[in-house]
C-alpha cells in the first residue's frame, strides 16, 4: 500500500496491512469519529514513524465466499509476518516464507519444520470466522 502527505515519514515499511486499514486511518486523520465495530485498524502511527511497533499486522483474503455462509467458502488465505497461509475448497493448505520465497514456489505446509507455525495460522484464521 503506498500512502503520501504531510506527517508522514518517507520510505517503505515491513508491516501487514489490509484495504481495510484505509477507513480508520483516514477517519482519524479527518478527526471523525468511528464506531468500535468498524473492521481494519488505523495506520496513523505506523505511517508517521519508522520505528513505531506493530504486532499485530495481519491481512486475511476471502475469494468467492457469500460472507453469510462461511463453511461454504471457496479460498482462504491470512498474511502475518513473513508468511502466507491457505486453505482451498478441497482441504488442501499452503504455507508460504514470503520473505525468502517471496514467488512461493516451496509449498512449507507438510514440512515438519513448519508444522507450529502453519497450525498457528490455520487456528487464527479459522478464529476469523467463530469470532
């Protein structure tokens, strides 16, 4: 996501974000106030400094889904950190390090190296739907 203006420190971040966080963050620069059950999360601090800290970026996809009927869903995918994780209508799941292969050609997923991380990424993206 490219961002440009006054109060807003030049160069390229390493933080998750989302469509989502457009909202927020131009709702709060505007100084308009924003109901709790609004999705995304304002960028404000990310944007105005390097440094500024940001634990919780994460990006969830949802591809030819009817949001009302969720176990019907067609593809999913979450980006945290460095990595992709899938899942597709048929079971099947991928886990990608996008930082180092960020083409994702080596699917980690089976790989017991990666067992952890990929049932991290499939518990908190299945919490998308339950919460």
């Amino acid at each position: 996501m490219i961002w440009a203006g006054a109060g807003i420190e030049a160069g390229a971040r390493k933080t998750v974000v989302s469509h989502l966080d457009v909202l927020p963050t131009i709702l709060t620069w505007c100084k308009v106030p924003q109901k709790n059950s609004l999705a995304g999360r304002d960028l404000g601090a990310i944007l105005q400094r390097h440094d500024a800290l940001d634990a919780s970026g994460e990006a969830l996809v949802v591809v030819g889904a009817d949001a009302d009927k969720a176990p019907r869903r067609q593809f999913w995918a979450l980006r945290r950190e460095n990595w992709r994780y899938l899942q597709c209508p048929d079971g099947s799941e991928a886990l990608y390090d996008i930082e180092n292969d960020p083409h994702e050609t080596r699917n980690l997923s089976r790989e017991a190296n990666f067992s952890a991380i990929a049932r991290s990424l499939r518990v908190r993206l299945n919490d998308h739907w339950t919460t």
